[in-house]
C-alpha cells in the first residue's frame, strides 16, 4: 500500500519525510513511528517534509497538530516544508499556516529549527 | 423531467463497505473514478477526493466507533453537477449545530482535529447533514463540475 | 471458519451502476482500488483490471444489448485472495461452452474480437459462468494475489 | 477524459498514436476517426503506435483486427510499435503477434509499411 513515512536524525533534528496519501488509516500507522523518533531526539526538533505527499486530509492536520503540541509541551522546535498547494490550502483554512513555519525547502526547514 | 420537476440523473453508481480504515482509500478513489466523466480539473477532484475522505473517515471513527458496520455511497450526476451521499447506521450526532463548529471534536483523544465538516464545506458547493442519534448519519454533498447544459424552455 | 468450512471475508465491497460504457472505467479503476490492500505487483493489477473490465463490457454489450440495466460487482477478501462477481439481470448466454471458445463472438458486426472470456481465463486462477436465458449473468473470479496466512491445526 | 487519439500522415501512411486507456467506451469513439484518415489515405499504409497506451482490453483487440480485415482487402500495409509487456501478452494470447508485425519504434514500423 501506500503507507510511507521515512525518518533520520539529522544535525540534531528529527526529518519526517511523509510518502503517499496521507489519510486516518496511514496516520494511525505512522505515528507511534514520528512518536518513538522524537523520544530519542528528546523533542529537540522535528521538521516534517511533504514533497511526496499526494494526497492529504484531516487526519493529516491531527497528526501535525497533535505533534506541534508535543514539541510545544517539551520546549521543541517545529517546522514544515515542501508543501503543495492543495496541501496550503488546508494548512490555511485550519490554522496550521498561523502557528508553525513552512518553507520551500528542508534545508530552510532544518536551518530554522536549530536556530536560537 | 420527472413529475417533481427535478431532473433525473444521466448517471449514477452506489458502493457499498464494511466500516474499516482500508477503506476510506477505496471510498475515495472510487467516486473519484466516477466524477472523472465530468472531466473535472485536478483540483476539483483534490476537494471531491478529501470530501468524501472527511465523510468516510466520520462514519468509520464517529459513527460506529470502535465496532464495525456497513458505509454507503452512492453519486449522481446531473447536468454537470455531482450530487454524493454518505451513509452510516451508527451512533448519530446528538448536537449538528455544535459537530459543524471548525475544531470542534468528540474525540480529542485520538488526535482528531475537528476540521473534517469544515473541510467538506469549503471543498464543495452544499452540504447537507441529516442525522438521528442511535440511527445514524446521511451526509449530502452536491457540486457543480462541469458547466451545465443549455436548457431549453 | 463458519459453519460450511469457509473462511468468512476480511474485508468486501459491493459496487452497483447503470450498465453505460462510461462505467467500464469506473468499474475496473473501482476493484483495482479495493484490491490495492493486498499490496499486489503492478502486473497482477493489471490481470484484474483487464479481468473486470472484460466481464462489465460483456454485462453492457451483450447482456443488455441496446437497452440499459444495472450492473453489480461484489468483491471478497480471503486470506489473501480477491473473489470478483459481476453479475447482470440481462439475456443470459444460451450456450456456454460456445461463449467460452476463443474468438467467439455473437456480435461480430460490433468488431468484438471474441477474446473477453479467453481473456478473463488467462488472468485469474479460477473463473466461474452461470448464466440462465432471460435472466442474466453471473462471472466470478478468483485470484490469489498475497500469499495466504499460515493456518494453525 | 482518457480519450486521446493522435493522428498523422507520414509519407503516405496514416500514423495513429493511441494515448490513455483503450477500452469498448473509448474504441466506439475513435473507430470512425481512424476509418477517416483510411479512407483519405485510401488504405495505403497504418501504422499504430501505443506509446501512450496504459490499458487495453480486447475491445482493443477487436479495433486492431477490425482495422487489419479492412487493411488487408484494400490490399494495404499495417504495422504496430511501442508495445508495452502488459499489450504484448494480449497479442500473444489473441493471435496478434502471428498476423502483424510489432516494432519497438515509429520509424521502424513506419519503413516497414513503405517497403515492397
Ligand atoms: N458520521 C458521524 N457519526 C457520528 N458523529 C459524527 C459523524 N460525523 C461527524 N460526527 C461528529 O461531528 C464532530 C465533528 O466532525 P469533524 O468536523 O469531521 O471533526 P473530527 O472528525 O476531526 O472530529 C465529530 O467529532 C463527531 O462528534
Ligand atoms: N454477460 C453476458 N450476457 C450475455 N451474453 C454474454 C455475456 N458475456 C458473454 N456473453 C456471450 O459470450 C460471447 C463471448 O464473449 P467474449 O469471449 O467476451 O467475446 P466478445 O465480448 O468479444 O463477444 C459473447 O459474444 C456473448 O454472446
């Protein structure tokens, strides 16, 4: 199926790359995954990149909500990148644009979660 | 015209599945495939796919919550416009006015982020919620893909 | 296991629609969707999309020739494999094993290559016609796309 | 829609180009085009390419040899490339590859038919 997700640890950051169609059913799938990643991280940073994200729905916003949450209770930084426009336009009907960064690339992305 | 005045649809398909999460991928590719006659623009089939998503997603995780029952789908098309119902026979939503609240969820706890109605709202051109608690759940989504015909008097 | 011995369904899906060529696509791109569960290679996608779209044209062509009725796909998952049944209530096939030789077609004129039923054989491992003059229909298909659990004694 | 047909004359034959998915909605409304560009071309040569084919079922078939019975009785030439495994396996099964001749590319299939 099209569950995909890929992580790596890079210069102290957590990279998520989301692959797919990112819907409940893949969520629930990935999520114990970002999850134990940002445990060994110790919620230091987390940048999440869409570029193969296909397809997106509420769910999706769950997923990146509940892990801004997290990464505020623990002091983390958090930022976006890569995103569509089908995928802006929910990011902006729901708010996600007004409290988390999104930028083209994921070197920006990564650059603006280590800065401070 | 049928005697009501209301024109009948040129075409129309049902689907029918039982209310697991493999499914909404299903759900959706489906109505997709069946608009796709409408020769609609990527977009418009973006907004149809995540509405029916949102719909989907509602009846499977609201509707009958953690047990299984049966969704049902079915589409018509009419003069260019795509008119989806879906259904479920689950729990109903006690309170319409509050579950169409933006952010409003029953379920905070599984991370749901109570977008789903606002979403199908602003991603087709009306949305009708019909529901009776202990019954379930009708959801009516009508847009306009195509430009329709001329109609002659 | 249910009481006849059969192992019940993990998952199924039903899909009705009127029998118009528009639908053939529909239909097929429809069961590829329910069927991307079992994670199949692109090949043995392409054998079950060709599979039903070969069994909704002969619903549409031949049995409801000119005229228009439904067309209903039902869809089964068993330990990893797929039944398929499309099913028509249209003129029914009076002669079989006729129908099943290759390159036989009753409507020549419409440039029908008499290869559908060949076909459909040479891309499931099980296929199934029950048929009944007046009465329509009934094509199953069974395909083993994963590989099926290791069952305990 | 899926519907995509592309044809040209090409020293003296008619080169059509079949695109999307071929099945017996889609065959209904190309046949007559192609019949046209025959009947201008009065049968000399037809060469189908099916580069931009990502399906067929024997309704395909059924254009292919519809079209080779009316080549043949004008005494024309006909040739098909770019022929996918997926299309090569209905050929085989449907007798295809015994009555025409499949190239890989265009101007192989396209000399084919100007020989003789
Ligand atoms: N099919 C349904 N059956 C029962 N309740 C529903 C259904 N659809 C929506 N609801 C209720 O409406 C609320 C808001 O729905 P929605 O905006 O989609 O947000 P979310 O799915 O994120 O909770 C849900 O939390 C639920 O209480
Ligand atoms: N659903 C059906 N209803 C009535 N007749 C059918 C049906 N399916 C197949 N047949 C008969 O079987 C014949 C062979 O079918 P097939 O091998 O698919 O070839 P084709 O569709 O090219 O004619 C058809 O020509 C038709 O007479």
């Amino acid at each position: 199926m099209d569950v995909g997700i890929e992580s790596h640890f890079i210069e102290g950051a957590v990279l998520v790359r989301l692959q797919g169609e990112l819907d409940h059913h893949v969520v629930e799938q990935i999520r114990n995954e970002i999850d134990q990643k940002l445990q060994e991280n110790r919620y230091q940073a987390l940048v999440i990149s869409f570029r193969g994200t296909d397809f997106m729905d509420s769910s999706g916003l769950g997923l990146i909500l509940g892990r801004y949450r997290t990464m505020m209770q623990h002091q983390g930084k958090m930022s976006l990148c890569e995103v569509s426009p089908a995928l802006r336009r929910l990011f902006e009907l729901s708010g996600v644009l007004k409290i988390l960064p999104v930028f083209d690339s994921e070197s920006e992305a990564l650059a603006a979660v280590k800065e401070g | 015209m049928d005697q009501s005045g209301q024109r009948m649809p040129q075409n129309y398909m049902q689907i029918q599945f039982p209310s697991l999460s493999e499914n909404e991928s299903f759900a959706r590719v489906a109505v997709a495939a069946f608009a796709a006659q409408l020769d609609p623009t990527m977009e418009q089939l973006t907004e149809l796919k995540t509405a029916v998503s949102e719909a989907v997603t509602n009846a499977i995780i609201h509707g009958y919550e953690s047990g299984v029952g049966e969704v049902r789908i079915s589409c018509a098309i009419v003069d260019g416009r795509i008119d989806i119902t879906v259904e479920d026979e689950g729990v109903g939503i006690p309170d319409l006015e509050q579950a169409r609240q933006p952010l409003y969820t029953s379920r905070p706890e599984l991370e749901r982020s109570g977008m789903g109605i606002t979403i199908m709202e602003s991603f087709v051109d009306e949305l009708q919620i019909e529901s009776r608690p202990g019954q379930g759940t009708r959801v009516v989504m009508r847009k306009q893909v195509a430009k329709p015909p001329v109609l002659h008097a």
